[in-house]
C-alpha cells in the first residue's frame, strides 16, 4: 500500500512504501492506543466492546471488561494510566494496582458530556477534549446532555481528585472537540474538530491559558474516501499526524499538508510504540495496524519514567552494580560541546586567572570531548558547537549578572579574535552545526531547537564549559522542555574542582543522567 508524499520531507518521516502490518484484527472498534515504555505494550480501547485490550508479543488479550466505555488513553509520569470513560462521563486513573479513581465527572456542577481524548503536559497538568459521542448508542450510553455545548479543559497539576477542572476554550468555539497534541516545546496545543474537519491551534502561557487561537488547517474531508479528524499526535520534529480521509494526514509546523499514509480501514487514533519509538501504531475500525516510521513522538512525560534497564530506548538510565551498562539509541542523540574557546579555558585567556585551564586539563576535558566527538560523528550522531560570541564592545549584552559584567569588562569572546576562536582540537568540521549564543544557556535567543528538531534528537549529551554555569542552565533548560540531558562529567570543567562537583553532585542530579565520557562511548556502540 503507497503512501502519498507531497513533499519531499514526507520521505523524511516515512518510507512511501512503508508496509502496514495488521497487528490484531477482530475487534468493534478501536481507539485510545498508547505504549507502556517499560514493560513495552499496547494497551487499547474498544469502546462499542466496553473492553480494555493489550496487545505484546503473545498477542492480544483483555485487560479490563466492562471499561465504562472507555477511549481516550494515555500515562501521567508515574506511570498511572488515565482514561476517558464514555458511560461515566469522567476522566479517571488507574494505579498499576488496578485501583480506579475519579479525577473529575463535573464542570459547573453539570456532567461532562463524554471525555474523548487526553494528554498530560511536563509540569503535570492534564488536558482533555469533551465531545458529546459517549452519550450515542454504540459509543457510550444514549442519555440526555447536561452541559449543553462542547469543549476542552485542563486540570492543574495540584487538581485534587474529583475537583471540577478549569475550561480553557470559548465554550461554543469547537463543534466537537476530539484529538489533542501539545508541540515538542509545549508552547503550542493542537485542537482538531471532528465535525469543522479543522485543527486549531493556540499559544500555551505559563499560567496553563490559552491564547492566540487560529486555524492551523482546514478542509480535512475527501467526498470519495471515508475518514474524519478524530486522534491526532505530534512528532519529535513538530509535525502533526491526524486522522483523516483514507488513512492519516500529515502537516508541517507551518501548516502545510506534506503527505497522507494509506491505512485499509477507517483510522480512529494513533500512537508511537516498539522498544526504539519507531512504529507508529494505528486504531482503525476493526483492527490495529503498524507502520515502521522514521522519526519518534514527541517526548511525552510517560516516555521518561523510569524501570527496566530495556527502557534505554526510550530514557536512558544510569548504570549501578547490577543494571546492565548505559544504553544509548545513537538516532535520537547530539553531542553539544559549548564555551571550548580560548578565553574560557585557555592560558592567555580572559578568564585565565579564574583558575579555569588548570581545571580543564585536570578534567582532561579537551581530549575526552574530541574522543567523544569523534565517535559521534562516525555513528551519524549530530555534533553542535555553542559559542559565546559577541561584537567589539559587546553591543546587546545586558549587565544584569556578573558573568555578562565580566565579558565586557575583559573585552572577551569577541569575534573574529583569537579568544573567541574554538580551542584547538575542538574546531567544527564539515558537517557541524555551529549555535552562536551571549546567554548562559544555549537556549536562550539561539537556533538550537530548531537543529535539534530538524535532526528529531530528543537525547543531548552536553559537554564544555563551565559546569556549574552554561552546562548547569543548558541542562536545566534542555529538561524543562522535556530533552533527556546526558553529562559526561569528564566532559566538562569550570574554575576548579569545588564549583565542578557542588553542580554535578547536587543540582545536576535531578535534571541530568551524570555519567562519563567512555560510559557514553561504549552506551553509543
């Protein structure tokens, strides 16, 4: 079955001749897919059934029968699993224990209409739409409404259970709400609309409102082949996969249709799955599929929960006594190597007197990071340079810190000079990305997530200078917008050992795997 590109970078995200593998077949109709990253299944809803199914290497089996009429599934970070139950008119959550809770059935003091679909934000809010097609024979159970009008709502992540969640829409803008996605940084949230044939998408403040709210696309419809806007996902490069006439439709972050991919029954929901996040599983009608894809998901909360050392696929682990050793999928992974220039970590440099060089050589940081980045470049593993680089007088540079103080008043890091230069043996080669920075976190006002994105690297291990400085806010801002961050701590230096191991043994800990450079190099094999 051919897929269709309509634009060369479809070919990007899927092979046009990609098969689809009926994994399981003979069910009503399916919906809800979503993988257990640990233990490595799918788990399923068949709603018209009222059946929870889980499909493995063994095959198919019930998990849970009745399941309220349960659709729209998905992990909070513990691993918990979150459902949105038809018959009940709730979203609830079950404990690996099967204990069921109610987190909310209520808005207004009124039923909701049918919780459909779900997603779990990194700072643990949950998000969901609210159809009325639970209250359809078939789909849920016939029953008068009570709300009256559709829409799509949010429970803040200190939501007690049962409390009423918070509406974040105009409550007549969508007709019906159904498949919902946040983008890989989590400032965007994708809203599609069954019966519009759209997808919406609004800005996400930090507050958890939306604002901004705009067509992203439209006219998803095709009078000759079935198929509506029902589940819909974002990859690891930003683009949206949403169902649609014929199979799935796939949209560039700029909106721009790229290709459709062809499934033989009537697609309801899809989700990334398999031990390498690499096979897009598709809820259709009366079957499963599974299509071999290029790039992975968006790195979801769930996806970074910690278990089995053959978790490595999906977040790599530190190794102890009696794990087996650090694994790395080198196709999700960038090596960044930022501040290795003269005036950072050189004798002769600005910041020589910090103590600085005689750190770096007691780290031997310069040779382990070229040792590490030799090998990346050899497994195809993206290497970015961060540079601090500023003009003559460092026009733009804000002297709100004593770091920034510091660059104009030792008139360092300045282009084109000796200090500002890559130190030797750490130089860019063909084929290195280069990211210009005058921030501390390599982040901040830089086109790094955009090479991250186009390269789908969701795994950066971090090297350079100073730890406890740009290594330190890199990580910290790298995790808050949900990459995995791996610190070889061989791989980087500061003023001196004190300054090193305060951050490496302490704040990097909980945002980072710390680890060392051959750790990485033998993970990476």
């Amino acid at each position: 079955m051919a897929h269709d590109a309509l634009d060369p970078a479809f070919r990007q995200l899927i092979d046009e001749h990609a098969p689809v593998r009926q994994a399981g077949s003979g069910f009503t109709f399916t919906e809800g897919p979503i993988w257990h990253p640990i233990e490595h299944y799918l788990l399923f809803s068949d709603m018209p059934g009222d059946v929870r199914r889980r499909l493995d290497r063994a095959g198919v089996r019930e998990v849970l029968r009745p399941s309220h009429k349960g659709n729209g599934l998905t992990y909070d970070a513990q691993l918990d699993l979150l459902v949105c139950e038809h018959a009940t008119s709730s979203v609830t959550r079950f404990t690996p224990d099967g204990r069921r809770e109610v987190l909310c059935s209520r808005f207004e003091g009124r039923e909701l209409n049918s919780p459909n679909d779900i997603v779990v934000k990194s700072d643990g809010s949950i998000w969901f739409t609210d159809p009325w097609y639970g209250r359809m024979p078939g789909f849920g159970v016939e029953r008068p409404r009570q709300l009256g009008w559709q829409g799509v709502f949010r429970m803040a992540p200190n939501h007690r259970a049962s409390a009423e969640p918070e509406l974040v829409v105009d409550r007549y803008l969508f007709t019906m709400p159904n498949g919902l996605c946040f983008s890989p940084d989590e400032r965007l949230l994708y809203v599609n609309d069954t019966e519009q044939a759209n997808i919406r998408v609004f800005d996400v403040e930090t507050n958890g409102k939306l604002t901004n709210g705009r067509i992203f696309a439209a006219g998803i419809r095709d009078s000759l082949k079935a198929g509506v806007p029902d589940g819909m996902k974002c990859d690891a490069q930003g683009h949206i996969w949403v169902t649609a006439p014929g199979g799935l439709w796939v949209y560039a972050p700029t909106g721009r249709l790229i290709g459709k991919v062809a499934i033989p029954e009537l697609a309801a929901n899809l989700h990334w799955g398999g031990e390498d996040w690499r096979t897009l599983y598709v809820c259709a009608s009366t079957s499963v599929y599974a299509v071999p894809v290029k790039v992975g998901p968006r790195n979801e909360p769930f996806m970074r929960a910690t278990g089995s050392p053959r978790q490595a696929s999906a977040a790599p682990t530190a190794p102890t006594e009696s794990d087996q050793p650090l694994r790395l999928d080198a196709r999700r992974c960038a090596l960044i190597i930022q501040d290795m220039q003269n005036d950072v970590v050189m004798e002769g440099g600005a910041f020589a007197s910090s103590g600085s060089p005689a750190h770096c050589r007691e780290q031997n940081a310069i040779a382990n990071i070229a040792r590490l980045a030799a090998r990346c470049r050899e497994l195809g593993v993206p290497v970015i340079h961060v540079h601090y680089l500023v003009a003559p007088g460092a026009p733009g540079m804000t002297l709100n810190a004593p770091l920034f103080e510091g660059v104009v008043d030792n008139h360092a890091l300045v282009r084109g000079t000796w200090g500002a230069a890559p130190v030797d043996g750490l130089e860019p080669r063909p084929g290195d990305h280069v990211v210009e920075k005058m921030r501390m976190s390599a982040f901040e006002g830089t086109n790094l997530e955009t090479i991250l994105k186009a390269e789908a690297r969701d795994i950066l291990i971090e090297t350079g200078a100073w730890t406890n400085m740009s290594i330190e806010h890199t990580a910290r801002t790298g995790a808050d917008k949900g990459y995995i961050m791996v610190i070889p701590e061989d791989g980087c230096s500061t003023m001196n050992t004190d300054w090193h191991h305060a951050s490496i043994d302490y704040a990097l800990q909980n945002v980072a795997l710390v680890t060392k450079t051959d750790d990485v190099i033998r993970a990476l094999a």
